[in-house]
C-alpha cells in the first residue's frame, strides 16, 4: 500500500510524535511511507526508518501567494476571528482544502496513487478543512471541548467533520464525538476507534541511550509538557503528602515551569523535586524510573504510559477523561487513583511498598505499531467495521 502521514508540524509534541511513529510503522511494515508536513522548520522529530520520505507544504504561504488567500487572512485576523474567537481557520482552511488537492494531483502523479491519507490532529485539518475524500482518515487525538460556545462550536464542527471518516484514538474521545454530534447536529462518513501506535521495539533501543544526569539512586518519574492539561499541581502535592525517600524527576519543560518549581519550594520539597527540562530522549529516564506517575485533568489515548510500560516501568495514573483506561485494563486497573490529591498519594505509597512488579508486554499487544497499521488498512476497498456512533 501507498500511504500519506499528513501533520501541520514536526514540533517535539505528542501528536506529533505520533504522527512520526505512525509514518515509521507503515514503512515497517512493507509500505510505502510519505510523511507530509505544514511547516518548514530547523529542528523537530524526524522519522528512524530510511524508507519514509518527508515533504513539506507550506500551506500559509501558498495561500498568501494566490492573493486570494493573503485578503482572506487579513479579513480573517483584522475582523472576523476578533468578532468570533479561534474562528480563523474557518476562513482560511477551506481554501487550503483546494491548496492540498492540488499539491496531491502534483503528488500522485509522480508516486501514483496513494491508498490512504490519515491526517492527525484537529490542528492539522483546520487548515484544509474543505478537503473530502473516501480513502481519507481524520485522527481525533484529543477530547472534543463540550463546555464551550455552543452556536461557534456548531459553527466549528460543521465545518471540521460532517462527511469525513473520522478516528478516535480511544473510546473516551468517542464518547465525547458522540456527545458533540448530538449537540451541533453534524453526522461524519463513519467513526471507528483506533489507538495510537507504541513502538516498542525503538524505545527499547533508545531507553538504553547513556544520560549522566540520571539519579543513581531510585526515583519517580513523570514525563509531560508543564501546562494546566498535565496537572503537575496535583502531581506536586500528592508527591508531598506521599513523602517518599525517591526523589520525583519531573522531564519536559513549558509555560508553568516558574510556577512549580516555586510551588515546589512552598511545599517544602525542593530538594526532592528535579526539574530536567525538555529531553529528546525521555525513555533512558522513565527506564531507570522505580515508578512513572501521570496526573493530567484529561488526555486524548494516554500514549506516555504505553511508552512508560514498555521501558520496563510500572506506572500510576490518576482516572481522568479520555483513553487512560484504554491502557490501564484488566490487571492494571489497581494503578488508578482518582483525581485528587489523598487517593494519588495513597496509589504512589501502595506502589513503592512492595518489590518492583515485572511488566508484562502483553500489556502492549493492541499497540504494538503492526497492530495499529493493520487497523488503519483493512477497510482500504470497503468500510466494513467502520460506522457512525450513534
């Protein structure tokens, strides 16, 4: 098969690194893989395997040439996104749906035709949002946001997924499509669950990678973005009433940095609490990890446990809404806490008390990067398995 990965950047980000990991999983397979990205950039994720080529689109410039696209752009920011907030892609997506049909012509006809497109990320298809077509999947990675404006939300949704075969990367995010269809009145070509890809066998080579600043001794482990989503607050103060002798490493960096490690400090565990920053290989530090912690308000499928497992590492994670249960099932469901800050510190001493448990990979079966591609080419000639949840 002729497979095309579509994704608006190539930022060190989770979707992103999905998408890559995705792009990577084709090409292990035995297919031919294409990567298309929106944005030129200098640095970013980059797939391992040779087989995959990348190109770039990119797209607001080709829009801003056609002149068209350069008056819609500044209607847009001048005037309309002002008067209806985070609508610009609205005005400007559906000419970049054309922009991507022609640049496929262009495409195809120097590769020939390819047998499935998988756009990932709601980010990603705002920008060509016009763009329709059967062989075409749309990856909803994150929960649809039911609490906003319902008339801009309808507004929204009728222009991102009516007609459009749409993919939920678990079943919590197609719990909450389910709920927005019902209230903005919009019906998609089919929706199906497929979760995101876990490729173990290149975690495995890149968790063994020499970092020195690794603790010697054992320590706690969480590895995520320092944004609200991620609710290192309640990670913060769960960790405190815990009061482990492990240290917490927290790995990535973000916008609320300041604010924990000043956090960190009113708790009185400033010692104990190291602040890595962004790591272009998280997994040598979630390996050597006694235990990985999660404590986010919501996440789409939960990836970073899947890659936490397969580093060989036991994990907790409080229960939030999304797809952490797509992961933690069967066995693993005694690693979820609630969401608050007595149950979470409770889950990290039950952890800590007993011998490191052995993690057993058939905990990755369903996403191992084989499984997910199957998935995503088995209805290639027909939509068998693939209907509107209703």
């Amino acid at each position: 098969m002729r497979t095309l990965i579509v994704v608006r950047s190539l930022k060190m980000g989770g979707m992103e690194r999905v998408a890559v990991n995705l792009a990577d999983a084709f090409a292990d397979s035995g297919h031919e893989s294409h990567l298309l990205v929106f944005r030129r950039q200098q640095q970013g994720l980059a797939p391992t395997n040779k087989d995959v080529k990348t190109h770039v689109l990119p797209l607001r410039w080709w829009s801003r040439l056609t002149g068209i696209g350069l008056l819609l752009e500044l209607l847009s920011r001048l005037i309309l996104n002002p008067l209806i907030r985070r609508s610009h892609f609205v005005w400007t997506g559906w000419l970049g749906g054309w922009l991507f049909r022609i640049w496929l012509t262009g495409f195809e006809r120097r590769y020939g035709r390819v047998d499935r497109i998988i756009f990932r990320g709601i980010g990603t298809f705002e920008m060509v949002w016009s763009y329709r077509e059967d062989r075409a999947r749309f990856v909803l990675e994150n929960n649809l946001h039911l609490q906003d404006s319902q008339w801009r939300q309808t507004l929204f949704a009728r222009c991102l997924y009516p007609g459009k075969h749409l993919v939920c990367v678990s079943h919590g995010v197609a719990d909450t499509l389910r709920e927005g269809m019902r209230r903005w009145g919009f019906t998609p070509a089919s929706v199906s669950v497929i979760v995101n890809p876990c490729p173990v066998k290149a975690i495995r080579e890149a968790m063994s990678e020499t970092q020195p600043a690794i603790p010697d001794q054992p320590y706690l482990v969480n590895v995520a973005r320092l944004v609200p989503q991620k609710d290192h607050d309640l990670l913060l103060r769960a960790y405190a009433k815990a009061a482990p002798d492990e240290p917490l490493v927290i790995v990535g960096d973000g916008p609320l940095r300041q604010t924990l490690e000043a956090q960190a400090a009113s708790l009185g565990i400033a010692h104990d609490v190291v602040f890595v920053g962004h790591q272009a290989n998280p997994y040598p530090w979630m390996h050597h990890a006694r235990l990985f912690v999660l404590s986010s308000r919501v996440e789409g499928m939960g990836i970073v446990l899947t890659e936490a497992l397969a580093c060989g590492t036991p994990v907790v994670s409080v229960d939030c809404p999304g797809g952490i249960r797509e992961v933690l099932k069967g066995e693993l469901e005694q690693a979820i806490a609630d969401h608050d800050v007595d149950s979470l510190a409770s889950k990290i001493r039950e952890a800590l008390a007993g011998p490191e448990p052995d993690v057993n990979d058939d905990w990755l079966t369903d996403f191992l990067p084989e499984t997910v591609v199957q998935r995503f080419l088995q209805s290639v000639n027909e939509n068998s398995g693939q209907k509107v949840i209703s």
